[in-house]
C-alpha cells in the first residue's frame, strides 16, 4: 500500500515516456499549452495524466487550460482511465480532488490499488454514504491504515453500524485510532454487542442517527447565565435532547465527535463520565462552547477540570474568569487563574457568594498587591 501521493507536476523520468515530449515540466510552453487543451494525439490514461501533470504547471495558462479540458472529458474517456492500472499514484490525488463530487470517479478511485493511503483518506472524509460503504469493506487496508478509519468515523455520511463495525475491526486487530479521542470508550461500549454485517440499505439505527445530526444547528441547545451559572434548555431542541437522550452509548459517543454545538452541549452534561468526556475532548468542541460551559453550577467537576487542563482554552481571559467565579471548579484550579484576574474581578472575588475561602482569601492578597504598587 502507497502511504502517500507524491506532489505534481511529476519529474520527467517518473513519466510514461510516450508523453514526456508534452508534459514535462521544462517542455517548451507552446508544446504544453496544446497538450492542455487536448491537442495532442494521445488518448485515455495516458490523456488523463498529461492534464493532471498540466494542471499543476508553473505556467497559470497552462494549468488553467488544463484543468478546464480534464473537467470537460467525456466520462467514456475519464471512467476507464481511473481503472488504469497504471495510473500514477499522484495523477489519481488529483483526479481525486477534481471530480470529489463526482461518484462515478470516486467510485473507481477507491478500488484502484495505486491509490495512495492519504488519498483515500481524504475521500473518506467527506465521501457519500455509498463512497463510505465502499471504502469500509476493505478490511485490509483499514488495518494497516487507522487514518482511512479515521476519516470514516468523522464523516457524518457514514452509517453508525459501519462506525461500530470499524471500531471493531480494529480492536479485534489490535490498531488504535489516535485520532478518535473516544476511541477506548467506544471499544467498550460495544462490548458483547452483536455487529451488524454490511447491508445494501440503512439499519433502521442508522436513519435514527442520521436524523439526529439532521436536527441539529451549529448554536448551543443550552442557554447559561454568566452571572448566575443558571441553564436553560432552548424550547427548539427539546425534541433533540430527547432523541439523544435515547440514544445507545456508542451513538452519543460518535455524535460527540460528529455533531454540532446543539449535541456537545447536552452531551456534556451527560450523566455517563464517557460520553461527557468524549464531548469536551471532541476536535469539534470550540473555546466559545467551552467558556459557556464553564460558566455552569450544573456541569460536572470532571468537565470543569478538563476545561481548565486545555492549554489553547485557558489563553482566554473568558474561561479562565468563568472558572474561577464558578463554585464547583476545583479549588486548586481555580487558585493557579487568580494571578491572571484583573481588579475589577478581584474585588468581586473578594466579597462574592459562594466563592471558596482560599480562592478569597488569595484574591485579596494579590489585590493588596497592586495596590501597594
């Protein structure tokens, strides 16, 4: 297996050398601006590599007569040539990123053994669901490369059931995907389950799944007053705390990874430490999200540790104030913020309700410093 694709334009002597004469990238310009518009007598694969190699020359006319003729081939000259099989590794990552919209490519792509590990991969991200099914079938790949299972369990196309197969997989063959932070929690979660088999259609789970990140807007479902640390559940995702509320555990584990700040912001108040968990440690968790959490008395002393511990997190003033003045935060951690506090928030410390005695006590001594300087 090819881990990655090289870059283009190709060097000379790594090109077929019937087309050397026209896509080499020293070939004299007017020879290269006729192969880029498919002047030359070539045809097939061999068609599809001279304008993938063009498309990437250092001459802007070139590459944009290129890139223009490759997208206008006819699919009974496109679609033959991606099952070459002697289709370069960097021609397919490219062909890859043209037609990424376009299934009847892809779908060839994906089976072509010369396509690179990284290309895959990057399908896999944002592939249909019938791409997804595709790629997840070969078992053999996804072993010896996690990144392409990756990529397939943080696609929002992907079944939930090919989720959990893949997860599976790989913990039946020993490979841990260190890209999914949930990813040991996961394991565990299906644990004695029974994995479902591939199916030609959706599981009636995997639509329910489907139907939840359907739901969902990129807003918090939870409302928190800065002052008070009070919530409030938004009237319009009632409906959608009760979907999640009834999901399996595997299921809030990957909407944890997948959803958007409406299902991280009720999955981190889950009862279940795992699915908390996997909600403030998801890639998708933002600071903004994390400073409304922090601002919670109703949020667990686990996720408020977890918050304070992000370095990237606590570099804004917002968190780290939330923290402090939030009651549940772990004394200590709310003592190593004190000397980041402005006046202002300092005297409030001082005289404010529910605030720990030592976090008191060391706000006034670091006030009683400024004011002697």
């Amino acid at each position: 297996m090819i881990e990655n694709a090289p870059p283009l334009p190709l060097a000379k002597e790594d090109l077929p050398e019937s087309i050397r004469r026209f896509a080499d990238p020293n070939a004299p310009t007017p020879a290269k601006m006729m192969a880029a518009k498919g002047l030359v007598p070539v045809k097939g694969a061999a068609l599809v590599t001279v304008l993938c190699q063009l498309s990437a020359d250092d001459d802007d006319m070139v590459g944009r007569a290129a890139t223009e003729s490759l997208a206008g081939l006819p699919d009974a000259v496109l679609l033959p040539a991606c099952e070459a099989n002697d289709l370069h590794t960097a021609v397919i990552d490219a062909l890859a990123d043209t037609f990424r919209a376009k299934d009847t490519v892809l779908e060839r792509l994906i089976q072509n053994p010369n396509t690179a590990n990284s290309t895959l991969a990057r399908i896999a991200r944002v592939c249909s669901e019938r791409m997804s099914e595709l790629i997840a079938v070969n078992q053999q790949r996804l072993i010896g490369a996690p990144l392409i299972v990756e990529a397939l369990y943080k696609n929002k196309h992907t079944r939930m059931s090919t989720a959990d197969r893949l997860i599976e997989l790989c913990a039946r063959h020993g490979v841990e995907l260190h890209g999914i932070p949930s990813f040991h929690a996961h394991v565990e979660a299906i644990q004695g389950q029974l994995i479902p088999e591939p199916t030609d259609e959706p599981l009636p789970s995997d639509l329910a799944f489907s139907e939840v990140l359907a739901e969902e807007l990129d807003e918090a479902a939870i409302d928190v007053d800065p002052v008070d640390g009070n919530e409030e559940l938004k009237d319009k995702f009632k409906p959608l705390s009760f979907r999640i509320r009834d999901m399996s555990l595997s299921d809030k584990l990957r909407l944890a990874m997948v959803g958007d700040a409406a299902a991280r912001s009720l999955l981190v108040r889950d009862p279940n430490k795992m699915v908390s968990n996997a909600a403030i440690t998801s890639p998708t968790m933002t600071a903004a999200e994390a400073a409304a959490i922090a601002h919670s008395k109703e949020i667990s002393i686990s996720i408020l540790r977890a918050i304070g511990q992000r370095k990237e997190w606590i570099r804004t003033y917002g968190i780290k104030r939330a923290l402090v003045f939030n009651p549940k935060t772990p004394v200590g951690l709310s003592l190593k913020f004190i000397s980041h506090m402005r006046p202002a928030d300092l005297k409030l410390l001082t005289k404010g309700r529910g605030v720990a005695g030592p976090v008191r006590a060391a706000a006034k001594q670091r006030l009683d410093k400024k004011d002697k300087k």
